[in-house]
C-alpha cells in the first residue's frame, strides 16, 4: 500500500501546484508520446519534477514555452527509456522495493566505478563545474540501462556494441556517415554508439582516454563518462545551480521530457545507491521500446540523432538522443529492428534471441613491430613497417587499403623513388610496407601509415639514415716502408675505407704510432718543437683514400707499428722500420 499511497500523494502534489509553477513541457506532445499518453504517468513526472531536493531544482519550466529554450525540434526527442524511478527512497542491498521488483537502486559495480572516476577526473580538471557522479548515471540510466546492465569487459568495454538506430531521416535525425563505419560500422548514415550513445561527429570532438589505454572509445565506459562529463562542463557551465544542470542536460538530449526523467534518476541516486555485480538485468530499463505498445510511436530501438547544425564553434555539438531498450521478456515488433549489443536473449528483443554480430567494419590501425629504423646512407633499410588494421573487438580486418607515406627533407624512398605507396592488408589484417631505400642524405624523417577515406588516425613510424662507416681500412699499397735514422721516408702512407667494397668518403681516420715509439718516427713537430706522433683531423677524399703527410724517421732505431682506425672501427697497422 506505501506504493498507492505514494501515488495518491503525488497526485495531491501535482494538484495543488505547489509553488503555482506551470508544467508546461507535461503537456507536449512529445512528452504524452514518451509515456504513453497515460495519466499516471504524467501525475508521476509531475510529483518528481515538484519535489526536487535542494539544489537540484529545475529553475522554472522546461518545455518549448520557455525563453531562449530550443524546443523539441529535433528529430528522435522521444526516442530514449522513459521509465521512472520509484517514488520512494532507494532501499540498501538485499531488500526489495514495496510493491516492484528488481534492485533499481543499484549500479553495475565497474560501471558505477566509472562514473565516479570521471567524476574525480573533472573536479581537479573544472572546479567550478560542479559536476556530481550521479548525473553521469542519471544519463547513463535512460540512454543504455548503465551499459546494458555492466555488460563489460575488465576495461570497460562492452561485450556487444550498443548502437543507436540508422539516422537516415526516417523517423530520426539525417545524418550521413562522419567516421567511415570506425565507431557505427556504418559507412552510409551515422548511427549512436557506446553506453553513453555518443553520435561519431562528437566523439570525434569530445572523445575522451578515460582508462589510460592510449585510445578514445566510446564503446568504453571510462572513456564515455570522461567524454559526457566534460561535454556536460563545457561552456563554463556551474552545474551545482539549478540553471546550470538544466542547461546541461538539455545540451545533451534538448527535449523537456529528457530532462525530467535524467534529473529523476539523478535525485533518486542522490538518496542511496549501491553496486551491484556487473551484468545485472535488474538495472536494465523496463519501458516498453518505441513502436511497442505503450511505448512511442517513433519507428526503431534506440537512439535518435542530432542536428549536425549545432556542432559549430562556440557551442558543444549535442549527442544524438538517448535509446528505449526493449523490455526484457517482450520481442521487438516485427520490422523494427532490435538495439545491437542487446543481451542476446530469446525474447529481449534482439532480434529473436540471435546474437548481434560483432563488427566487421575497420575500426583503428595499430603498428606491429618495431616503431624505429635505421639505415646507412646508399643503403636499403632492413626492417619494414608494419600495420594491423583492426574491428572494434581487435580482430584482423582483410582486404583494407593502407598508404604509407615519407614524411620529412630526405631522400629515402620506395620501389621506384617513390615517397608514398599502397598496400592491401592481409588475412591477419597486416600491411608491410615494401623496402624502403635510405638515399644518400643523412638525417632523420618519418614514415606515417594511414587508411584512405576512413577516420582511423594514423601511425607514425621513426627512422633515420645515418653516415656510411668503414667495414674495411686497408694499404693502398705493399711497398716496405724504410728510412735511415735522422731522414725521412721517401714512400708516403695510403689507406683506402671501403663499406661492402664500396669506397667511404669524407670519413675520419686516426693515426697513432704505439709504445715504445717515443723517440721513433713521427709526422712533423708542433709549434712548441715536439714531434707529432698522432693525427687525429684525417679524412678520406672522394674515392674513400687518405694519404699521411710527410712521416720522419727518429733517432732510435727498430721497427714500428703504425695504426691507422677509421670512424666506425676499422683498422690497418702498418710496419715502418728505422735503419741505423
């Protein structure tokens, strides 16, 4: 009976106008098509609408009667679970609710932690925003039941897609394909994705790394809730004011029925809630889906779109609105097509109990391999870039074009001179470029691999071409290098620096006699009258030859062993002998 008498009052609320505010959204049409048209219903909106808590208060009326309001023009307004919470205070883990069933109160324990990190994220990010975790789930409620009930990996990624319907005009917003089917799988029209029904257009804007994983998804939970509550922030906007929630909850899904149902899960987990394990079915929207009895009328499951007229400068772009999940236990009409990402149930609506497919479609390139090359100016480099062109679920996708492209002042390039060249994945979903030729300029570029006509990003692979070093320092000629004590040697020193017998020019060479050649021979003195017994400024020329200046022999006779080394390691020692 608490449940009837609940209802009674909120009848007596409704009626006596507490406040004398005017609820002129409870008349739209929009709104009566939401929930069926039914009185109940309304007099339920109307009492939770009435009786906000403090500062949750929704500022004056919220239909198209309100200044500066949109209206509820776009297409697919309706188009979002419009189930209520209970008028009674959530009830702590283990009891159930006077009168209903389920556990409405709690949350999907990863998904609940999402919330709340996203939550922490923005406080130190926007202070002034204000944003509480409860609208994150009041929003995440109606658009997918908080992921389909946690249906989520240990990332937070949903097990099954969960995508709006197709936005081609017919009965929803018309909107053409944005991301080449990356997110949607859709290369024709956009439709809504992930758990927070992000259209790709503003995914592509607001998108979000909310676990650390280096990627945006929004098919991840923690990505999604950073993405939503830094959209819900934007603008400056103070959400702890009774103006400023609004306004953000109509940014997202500009409709006043919209609102009063996301600020009624939004008060009513203010009061309590719990986690609950992941894939909990309990906390799954219970509305009937559009098309269905009692349901509304707009055909398809799902979400509706936005109009792509607002994503401009200045202003957030809006997420396509919010999907009505079929109830569990009740099959979808036939010819409207269940959500993907359902629960894959006989009778849930999705699709007769047949698994959604997984998606097919690219979704990101990935770099396989080593992300660094190196090669020696006139050389081939070894090692090839590599990509893996992979579906949202990371499976290989074959068949897809990849371009790779040099990037940078160099001279390296593909078969043919050629800076840029495609190559089709294999089976595994993998590119290799083809061999790549250093040039003969050292220095560093890079080689970026993307897919043509798809939003995919891109992956950039570093490399750089370093100078030739000798392999090979050897006597130009076999001649016995011999000087009488006191003279000089008449025959000069020649070394020749090849790599792969190929001449290296323009590289540095040293020249050292060893121990014992104190007083031995020496190349000239220096300023000071010292003999010079080491040269360290040679260069080979040209055709990779350095000739030794001019080499005395000493006073002490013997024989003495010069070695020449060139940059890189290559060495030759050369016997000189003083005679007596």
């Amino acid at each position: 009976m608490a449940r009837i008498r609940g209802r009674h009052a909120a009848r007596r609320v409704a009626t006596t106008a507490a406040g004398h505010r005017r609820r002129s959204g409870l008349r739209s049409a929009r709104y009566r098509r939401g929930l069926g048209g039914t009185a109940v219903a309304a007099v339920v909106m109307a009492a939770l609408t009435a009786s906000q808590a403090p500062g949750v208060e929704l500022a004056g009326d919220h239909g198209s009667d309100r200044p500066g309001s949109a209206g509820d023009r776009t297409p697919g307004d309706d188009d979002y679970a419009t189930e209520l919470p209970p008028l009674e205070s959530p009830h702590p883990p283990g009891t159930s609710e006077p009168g209903g069933s389920g556990d409405t109160s709690g949350i999907p324990s990863s998904v609940l932690a999402a919330y709340k990190k996203a939550a922490r994220s923005l406080a130190s990010r926007t202070p002034g925003c204000g944003l509480r975790w409860e609208l994150l789930a009041g929003i995440g409620k109606v658009e997918s039941g908080h992921a389909r009930g946690g249906a989520v990996d240990k990332d937070g990624t949903t097990l099954r897609p969960i995508l709006g319907p197709v936005l081609n005009g017919k009965g929803f917003a018309h909107i053409e394909d944005t991301d080449g089917g990356r997110w949607d799988g859709d290369t024709t029209y956009d439709r809504a994705v992930g758990p927070l029904q992000f259209i790709p257009s503003t995914w592509d804007r607001w998108g979000a790394d909310g676990n650390g994983d280096g990627r945006k998804d929004p098919n991840n939970i923690h990505d999604a809730a950073l993405a939503a509550g830094a959209y819900l922030c934007a603008d400056g906007r103070d959400l702890s004011s009774g103006a400023g929630l609004d306004r953000a909850v109509l940014s997202y899904n500009n409709s006043s029925d919209y609102l009063r149902t996301v600020l009624a899960w939004f008060e009513y987990y203010r009061k309590g809630t719990h986690a609950v394990p992941d894939r909990d079915l309990s906390v799954l929207p219970t509305t009937p889906g559009l098309g269905e009895p009692g349901g509304g009328s707009s055909p398809g499951a799902g979400r509706g779109g936005a109009d792509p007229a607002d994503d401009r400068p200045g202003k957030p772009s809006k997420p396509s609105k919010p999907g009505k999940p079929s109830a569990p236990g009740k099959p979808d009409k036939p010819g409207n097509p269940g959500e993907p990402g359902g629960d894959g149930k006989p009778g849930d609506g999705d699709d007769g109990g047949k698994p959604s497919p997984e998606p097919t479609g690219p979704h990101a390139i990935e770099r396989v391999g080593a992300g660094k090359f190196t090669a020696v100016a006139g050389e081939d480099f070894a090692g090839h870039p590599v990509v893996k062109v992979e579906t949202a679920k990371g499976k290989g996708v074959k068949g897809v074009r990849v371009r790779f492209e040099v990037r940078g002042e160099t001279g390296a390039a593909f078969e043919d001179g050629a800076r840029s060249t495609t190559v089709t994945t294999d089976a595994q979903g993998n590119a290799t470029a083809p061999a790549l030729s250093a040039g003969d300029r050292t220095g560093s570029f890079t080689v970026r691999a993307t897919v043509p006509g798809k939003k995919l990003g891109s992956v950039d692979f570093a490399a750089s071409v370093t100078a030739p070093q000798a392999d090979t320092l050897a006597r130009t000629s076999d001649g016995v290098l011999e000087a009488g004590k006191g003279g000089k040697f008449t025959q000069a020193v020649r070394v020749k620096a090849t790599r792969k017998g190929k001449a290296v020019a323009h590289t540095a060479v040293t020249a050292t006699f060893g121990e014992g050649a104190e007083t031995g021979p020496y190349f000239g003195k220096d300023e000071q009258g010292t003999p010079i017994r080491r040269l360290v400024d040679l260069k080979t020329d040209a055709d990779g030859v350095v000739v030794l200046p001019e080499l005395f022999a000493g006073d002490r006779p013997g024989t003495y062993t010069l070695t020449l080394t060139a940059e890189g390691g290559a060495s030759v020692q050369v016997k000189v002998t003083v005679k007596g």
